[in-house]
C-alpha cells in the first residue's frame, strides 16, 4: 500500500443511468465488475436493487422477480458466486426482520429461504446492525440490535453477541442454521459492528475477525475466532489502534483489513449523555491491519485535515466494496452537526487503488501488415490505462512528421469513469458483463485524452464475445524446421522467437487468434463462439499424404460441435508471419533485448492498439514515462520513428492505475510483413455436417494480387507433441481455389487437443499468390473439459 501522503483517491464524477439516492445503512457486494447495492434509507427505506458497472461507468436498475423482499436497512449481505442472500434488518422504525431472501443475480430472481431450524435452540432473532459473513459453504452471523418490547413504537434495545452457522446448498437453496459450541472468552454484545474472514496461504485455518461496534459506546477491540477449532481469542497487536467506532466499513484485500470511517465519539465527550444527542461525528480515517502480522498501519489520521476536497469526507453508515485491489465508497450519512430527526447523506462515490496492477499478459498479434501491427493483451481489472513499449535491433531514426498529430498526454488525470456509455440496460449479470468484455477486445486503443464509447454488441447469427486469453506460449521453445511433402506453403524456413538461438532475418514469429465453442453452461446463450488468443511457436507441418497409420472415427460428441443449424462465425484476425526466405537485409546489432533502450509506444486506454510508429527516447533517458504522482509525458514534443517492413521488434505493457505503474509483461516479439504476400484468410466459420464438420473462410483484405490457391491445416497427435505439446505437428487437409472445405470425423479423430489455455483443436488457413504463401490464421475451437478424440 503506497504511503498516506501518496494515497491517490479517485473521485467518480461522470456516470450514466438512474443514480440512487443518497442513502446510510445499505449493503453493497460485488460480482465481478459489477457493484450491487441494496437496502438503507434516508427518508424511508429503500427497496430497489441497485448495479452499478465499474467499467462501462453506468448504473442500471435491473429487473427482478420473483419473491421480492421490503426494503430493509443494517442487514447482513453476501455474495456467493452469483447469487446474493438477504438477512435481516429493519424493514420500519422499530420492527426487525429475520428472514433470509436469495437473489439469483444470473437471472434477477427473488426467492424466500426457509432454512431449518437449529437441532437445538431457537434459530437467530429478529435483528439490525449484524455481521453476515461467507467462508465455503456457510455464512456466519454474529451479534446485532434486537427489539425487546413487542411494541414497535416503544423500542427497547438489546445488544447481541450470539453465534450463528448457515449451510448453504450448492448453487441454490439453504440447509439450516446451528448453533457452533465455541471455546473460549465470547466478545461482549455489540451491534454496527464489521466481521471478515481471512485464511493465510500457509495456514488452512480460517478466521473471522470480528472489529468495533456500539455497545452503549463506541468500541475499538479486535476478536478473532478460528473456524476450524471455534475458540475466540483477543489478538495482541502493533502500531495505533483506530479509534473506537461503528457504522464503518472492513474490506480485504489480499493479507490486509481496511477500515474506514465510521462513527467516533468526541474527544472526552460521552455521546450517549450529551444533550439531544445533536452532535456526533464522523471521521474520515483509514487504517489497515495487516492479518498477517496483526499490525495497525494508518493510512489517513482522524487529526488530517481535507481542505482540497481530495478524498472523501468523513462519513458513516456507508458501503464498501473491493474489486480486484481498488476499493469503492458510496454514499453515507456525514454526521456534522445533524439537526434532530434530520440526516444529512453524502451523494459521492469513491475509489482508492491500494497497490499497483499486476502485469498483465503477453503483448499478442492480431494483425500485422508491412508496417504496422494490430495487438492487443489481457484486461487487467480496475486499471485506468496501459503504457505499451517496444525496442528493436535497428538503429533508432526519427521521422519527419507532424507532432500535432501526437497526443498531448501532458497533466493528463487519467478517470476511467470519464467515458460515454450506452443507454441500454441488461437484463443480466451475464448480458452487462459479456457486453462490456466483447467491446474491449472490438474497439482500438485509443490514448487516454480519448474517451470512447462503450456499445454493447451483438451478432444475430451467434455471439461472438471476443474476451482473448492469455498468450500462455513457449517463447523459449526450440526452432523446428517447418517440413513438407509435395507442394505446400511451408518451404524450409524456421520458426521460433528466441533472439538467442536465431538471427532476426529468419525469426517469424507466430500469433494467433483462435475459435473456441463454448458448452451449454454459459448464462447468455447456449451458442456462444468465443475467440482466444495462444501461440505454438515453432511447429513442424506435414502433408496428409504422408501419415499412413491414423485410424478412422465416425461417430459424433455432440458437446464437441455446434449443430448443423448453427453456423458458427469466428473472427480470427492473428495471423502466423509469411513463410519465405525473402528477408529484407536490415543491419541487426549484436546487443541483447535486455540492454536495448525501451521506447514508449503510447498510454492506452483500452487493451489493444494499433501500431506504425514509436517515440524517441532524449539520450541517456530510460524511460520517459512518469505517471502515478508526476506528470504524464507529452509525447507531441518527441521524435517518432516508423515501423518498416520485414523488421523485428519486441514488445511489452504494464498496468496503469492510482498507484503508478506496475510490473511489465513478458518480453513478446513479432515481425513486420514482407511486401508482395498476401494477407491471411478471415472470418473464420466452423460449423457441424454429417461427415464432419465445414470449415470456411473469407479471402484476405490484401490479396496483392491474384489469390492462386488455399491451404488449410489440422495439429495432429504425435510423439513429438507429446514430449514438447508447445512445438505442434500440422497436416494439410486441404489444398484448392475454393474458400471451404470439409473435415471429416475420421481427420479429427487424428486431431491433437492442444491445453496450452483451454482444450481446442487447433486449424490454420493461409493463402497464396504469385510470390508465395502469406501469414496463416490460425484458429483453435474449444472441445470441453474432456480428453476424449473430438466428435467421438
């Protein structure tokens, strides 16, 4: 976690959709990207369900149905999975509830639970101010206000401090409640208290750490109770203690509990005596204690003044939300100097990176052309933009252009909730994720002084979500000779990218986007193509003529195929380098990738980019990149320098957010076309026949000149797979003028299922004109979990 003075707060301050009304006591928990908030009130209880989406920046209320619950307040609320369960709470001023309530988030579906009751001892109370926690398949409810007049106008109060296990069945549904024997000192009764649970990666025992609360007074003790053995203890800890407080917020992240505002008591003041109770006050503070080493370390003091508006101000009965390693606030009521009866409740939503993104995925190929490549890498969650780097053996040399055209990236504050956003609203946890997912892999990179919109996208033939996975390749994986028998596209060149074992003039380096078959399991649709990036560098290729002692399979898995009504469009764009010896003569230095100077291609905002230049480094300058506390660069006052064909140049990307910048990826490398091939085979379609199944392709966008003929390809099982599985065997099992063909049962029974991501069988198609075969596309389509011959 970066230093108090360096916390970078992110205020939220462009959104789209029905924003909820200011609000305390709600609940908030996240599925994905996707913040759900439910309950509080301010003027009366709220009952709708809320979603706000952190990355399309819009707030939608979905349509539920089914058993709805009233709207409630200082409820427990937990996520498992998908699905969402209700406990509790007040449902009017007075009258507690407990009754538990499921959300099937998948489908916006209510239904009220019924979970048995304890085999001895009454099942919990009506309550407030709770603590609902999930570990596995249990959720673990401690403590609470309860109501002890029958009378709700004439409340009586009375603090809980009793304990609770919930069975939870799989997927839906409730077993019921026990009533665990622990050992130990209990904590004293308490309510608006927080409850997490954390298990150590060297330790299998799980605990719940139970903080603060009201009892009369604000609270500022720590229990913890291990799960396994049910003892409560009273962890000895370091560093400052927050102050006593409730109404505040406990989120974990990673080994770390992170506390935040809440209700404090004046300094020397008893609270509960003062006159009217017409002042109290809320704090802004921010504390973690390390869970590891059972140390406070506090990141923002109740003395630090705010006066530049740069992080939230003080607040209680708020809600806290962890995505990935960013926190988000909302909401809450301030506290300062409420009138009687009245709440003053704050409208803002926060976020606060607590540590750098990780690095993300290998630099993968979508397309190359002679001077440019279209690429792309993983999303990594909550990131506010990428800095894309690439270095090459060619002697760096500007090129006279136009800096206007450049983005001025100077002062740039990078909000990635500054965007336009459709109006539409899913139907579905499924429908706002996928839709999200599929226009990060369509749109270009853009750089961040650009704010593009986000749109869902839909096909209706079949649903393409283009969500590319990790480039898992073996990038050090020896060059092997690609062979062939007869006439084929693959002459004696070799593949491979291992700057130590070749010269770049013979490196082609191969990228690939695949096609892969989702199973039946998917919430959107039952027919969902998905596409999917992985690289084989270095294969050997043979003619189908050659292999003499496959046998031959006729039968069909239909988990394996798309049926013959389903036409199956897959966008495979990636495509392997041309096979040729006609490699330019460019000088290539002798100095290693590791000690070449690092050039910025740019700050993108979204996970793909489209590259034909780079930015000159000043000399003796590393990097020219300052993001996180100083200034972005201005790249319009750099020199570019052009992309050139034939050339070899490596590439890798970090993770931008509030923190700065992360780790870099793994070092990718690709090369430039040679002028004259063609480009590769496109739009890719696979769909299931009686004889197998029908492959087809689009031409390619740049023939350059007459396309003479095709060849498609098919990995196959072998010994040699079978001691490197990254260095594939192809066979040709197709070659003519035609744009398809058929691939018969007893041809894939040959198949290898390829794992270097997820199981597929791996095609490639290239095609030829009169200087020769140009890049290939390669397509992996997705067989299931199973190991079984595909079409069995």
């Amino acid at each position: 976690m970066a230093a108090p003075s360096l916390l970078n707060w992110r205020r939220v301050s462009s959104f789209t959709g029905p924003v909820p009304r200011a609000r305390h006591g709600h609940r908030a928990v996240a599925i994905r990207e996707l913040m759900i908030i439910f309950g509080g009130g301010n003027e009366g209880i709220a009952d709708e369900l809320h979603v706000y989406n952190t990355v399309t920046n819009q707030w939608f209320l979905p349509a539920v149905r089914g058993d709805i619950p009233p709207g409630c307040a200082a409820h427990g609320f937990v996520c498992d999975g998908t699905r969402i369960l209700v406990f509790g709470g007040m449902v009017e001023y007075g009258r507690y509830s407990n009754e538990l309530y499921e959300l099937q988030a998948s489908r916006w579906l209510w239904k009220k639970v019924k979970p048995y009751p304890p085999s001895s001892g009454l099942p919990p109370c009506p309550r407030l101010g709770h603590s609902f926690s999930l570990y596995g398949n249990k959720c673990y409810l401690f403590g609470g206000l309860a109501n002890e007049s029958e009378d709700s106008n004439n409340n009586v109060p009375r603090y809980l401090n009793d304990f609770y296990e919930l069975e939870l069945q799989h997927g839906s549904g409730v077993v019921g409640w026990s009533i665990p024997v622990t050992k130990g000192i209990v904590p004293s009764p308490r309510e608006s208290h927080t409850a997490v649970i954390y298990c150590r990666r060297d330790s299998g025992s799980p605990k719940m750490y139970v903080f603060g609360g009201m009892c009369g007074a604000r609270l500022d003790d720590l229990w913890q109770l291990d799960l396994e053995t049910m003892s409560w203890s009273k962890p000895e800890t370091k560093g400052t203690v927050p102050l006593p407080r409730s109404l505040h917020t406990a989120s974990v992240i990673g080994n770390k509990m992170y506390i935040f505002g809440g209700w404090v008591p004046h300094k020397g003041e008893n609270i509960e005596t003062s006159p009217h109770d017409c002042e109290w006050r809320c704090t802004s503070s921010f504390s973690y204690l390390n869970l590891d080493t059972a140390e406070w370390t506090t990141l923002v003091s109740d003395s630090q003044e705010d006066k530049k508006n740069s992080r939230p101000r003080p607040r209680a009965g708020h809600c806290a939300v962890a995505i990935g390693t960013r926190l988000y606030f909302w909401s809450g009521r301030d506290g300062y100097k409420k009138a009687l009866n009245s709440q003053v409740c704050c409208k803002d939503l926060w976020y606060l990176d607590t540590e750098k993104p990780p690095a993300p995925s290998q630099v993968q190929l979508i397309k190359a052309t002679t001077n440019s490549f279209h690429v792309k890498w993983d999303e990594v969650p909550t990131v506010e933009g990428y800095l894309l780097q690439l270095n090459t053996d060619l002697p760096y040399q500007a090129v006279s252009s136009d800096s206007s055209a450049a983005p001025n990236m100077q002062g740039v504050r990078m909000d990635p909730h500054r965007q336009g956003s459709n109006s539409i609203i899913p139907n579905s946890i499924s429908d706002t994720m996928n839709s999200a997912k599929s226009e990060h892999t369509a749109m270009k990179g853009t750089s961040l002084k650009n704010k593009p919109e986000l749109k869902a996208s839909t096909d209706s033939n079949a649903t393409l979500h283009s969500s590319l996975a990790t480039n898992t390749s073996n990038h050090n994986s020896c060059v092997v000779d690609m062979l062939r028998k007869n006439e084929g596209p693959h002459t004696s060149v070799n593949v491979g990218v291992l700057s130590s074992c070749l010269d770049l003039r013979t490196v082609i380096p191969e990228t690939s986007v695949s096609s892969t078959v989702s199973n039946a399991q998917t919430m959107v649709t039952q027919q969902t193509i998905k596409t999917e990036s992985s690289s084989t560098n270095g294969a050997v290729v043979k003619d189908e003529t050659s292999l003499t002692t496959f046998s031959t399979k006729s039968e069909v898995d239909e988990t394996c195929a798309l049926p013959a009504t389903k036409i199956s469009r897959v966008e495979a764009h990636a495509a392997v380098m041309p096979f040729s010896k006609e490699t330019p003569s460019n000088p290539v230095a002798t100095m290693k990738a590791g000690e070449r100077q690092w050039c910025d291609v740019g700050i993108f905002k979204n996970n793909t980019a489209l590259v034909s230049q780079f930015y000159l480094l000043p000399k003796g300058k590393q990097s020219i990149s300052k993001i996180g506390n100083a200034d972005v660069p201005d790249y319009s006052l750099l020199k570019k320098q052009d992309l050139v064909p034939g050339t070899g140049y490596r590439f890798r990307v970090a993770a931008i957010n509030g923190c700065g910048i992360g780790p870099f990826s793994k070092i990718s490398e690709f090369k430039t076309c040679i002028p004259g091939f063609p480009g590769a085979p496109s739009a890719v379609r696979i769909s299931k026949n009686v004889e197998g199944i029908h492959l087809s392709w689009e031409p390619p966008t740049s023939p350059s000149g007459n396309i003479l003929e095709y060849s498609a390809y098919l990995a196959i099982r072998t010994a040699q797979i079978q001691d490197n599985p990254s260095q594939l065997v192809f066979m040709r099992i197709y070659c003519g003028l035609k744009t398809s063909c058929i691939v018969t049962a007893g041809q894939l029974a040959n198949a290898h299922i390829d794992y270097t991501s997820r199981p597929a069988i791996v095609f490639r198609i290239s095609a030829k004109n009169e200087k020769g075969y140009g890049p290939a596309t390669q397509v992996r389509w997705l067989q299931g979990n199973n190991k079984k011959a595909p079409l069995n």
